[in-house]
C-alpha cells in the first residue's frame, strides 16, 4: 500500500485555489492513501466565529469535499484532508475521509488547540478506525498527539495507520511525538504538516513542515524538509501494524494493565 503527505502552503480565505494546489500535487505521485493538512482548504489563523462560519463548509455538499470526491475517483485513491466543516449552528475543525466509492466519515477534532478554543465547537464524534478494504485507518489532528489516549484508543480499536492532517507551530514537537505515538502502539503514523506562516488579528505564527511517515517501531520511513512544498510517498505493509510483540515475551497489547490505569 502506498501512503504519502501533501506539504503545502494553503493562501488564507483562498479555497479554490488551495484545493487547486493540493490536488494538483496529489496528482504528481500515485498513492493509495493521502493525508493533507489540517484546514487545508481555508488557512489556519481565523479571526472571528463569523469569518470561520463564512469560511466553513457543510460535509459533503460543500466544494472542498466535492473536489476530493472526484479526485478520489479518479485517481482511485482515498484522501484524509483536513477542513472546516460547518453543521447548523455548529462548526468543526475537522477531516473528511473519502474513497473511490465516496464519503468514508468524517472525524472533528476533540482536543482543540489555543485560539481554535474561542472559534470551534469541540469534536463530538467517537474515535473508531475506518475500514479501507481490509486495512484499518484511524484520524487524528494536529494537537490531539499530545493526549497519547487518542492515539491508543484508535489503535486499542484496530487502527493499523494513523492519519495526522496537522498545521504544527511548537518546533519538533509533533514530529516527535508521532515517533512515539507510531512505537507505543505499534502502528504507521502519517503526519501531513503545512508551511509558511500567517499574520492575522494580531497574531502570528510560522508552520514547522517536516510531514513525517513513521513505521510502527518508530523509524522514520520519509520527512519533508522545513520549509519547501512536497509530497513524499512510501510503499508500507499495514499487516506489520497488526504485530503488537516488542520481544518474545513482551506484546504491547496483551501486556497492557488497565486496572492500575486511572482515568
Ligand atoms: C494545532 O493543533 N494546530 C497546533
């Protein structure tokens, strides 16, 4: 199977052409699985609940999941993207995950991330792992790599990949804790990372890059540089990720102790 990141600067506000520009690039390299980054249709740096509710798309009516639809269809892949989606009054900072044969659900950031707080509803839906076919995939965004519970409770559940659209702003931070989050429960981690930066509203901030596929003892298969727009594609086997033994009396799974876990 083959899984890649997109690594792109998406322009604020600019939705059309920032689906342009990613689909164009999916359309470089053939994978069987993408990830894209987080809100990678709209930009990051939304000043109001009102510009983000302007900005935010019903799922999957809206364009930004339209667009994938098809591309998916065509080039017989099936894409994570992060996106801002909009149901009623509420709004999500959320992925959408499509297929060849269309929309395969949809997941809403549960751990939000600084002024995402002031603008967002938080994610409502229960972390269950999609199934591709025969190989699990589960999704989570950006920030939710430093609640190692979101990681565990998709893998607990058969997640054989996790899928990461993020927009990563604390340097290292999420590349390596992906390493991690990839070695303590055995799994391929796929990080998808924009670039650039964003000054809006006072604020600033610069996007770290380094989209990331990492195998399940942790190494890193495949990084993308800091600061240049890339895809990167690897050929993985996802039957690796169903092996929880570290060594031959130790299975990360079957070793577990939750009755010493508190809450
Ligand atoms: C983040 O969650 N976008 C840092």
């Amino acid at each position: 199977m083959r899984v890649g990141y997109v690594q792109f600067e998406p322009r604020f506000g600019e939705v059309k052409r920032n689906i342009g520009r990613a689909i164009e690039m999916m359309g470089s390299e053939r994978a069987d699985l993408w990830v894209l980054p987080e809100l990678f249709s709209t930009g990051y740096l939304f000043v109001s609940r009102e510009e983000l509710m302007g900005l935010a798309e019903p799922v999957p009516e809206g364009p930004t999941t339209q667009a994938l639809l098809d591309f998916s269809r065509k080039a017989n892949a099936t894409v994570v993207a992060g996106l801002a989606e909009r149901a009623g009054d509420k709004v999500y900072n959320a992925a959408v995950i499509v297929g060849p044969a269309g929309l395969i659900g949809r997941y809403r950031k549960i751990h939000l991330f600084g002024k995402e707080k002031l603008w967002f509803d938080p994610g409502d839906l229960p972390l269950e792992p999609m199934d591709l076919g025969g190989v699990k995939i589960g999704v989570m965004i950006c920030f939710d790599h430093f609640f190692p519970e979101t990681a565990r409770t998709l893998a607990l559940r058969g997640a054989q990949i996790l899928c990461h659209p993020a927009n990563l702003v604390l340097p290292g931070m999420g590349q390596l804790s992906m390493r991690v989050r990839a070695m303590e429960n055995r799994v391929f981690a796929v990080t998808a990372n924009r670039i650039g930066g964003e000054a809006r509203g006072g604020e600033e901030l610069r996007f770290t890059g380094e989209s990331q596929i990492v195998a399940p003892e942790g190494a890193v298969l495949l990084r993308a540089s800091p600061e240049g727009e890339e895809v990167g594609v690897v050929e993985i086997d996802p039957e690796k990720a169903l092996d929880k033994r570290v060594t031959r009396y130790n299975d990360l799974f079957a070793d577990r102790r939750p009755e010493f876990y508190g809450a």
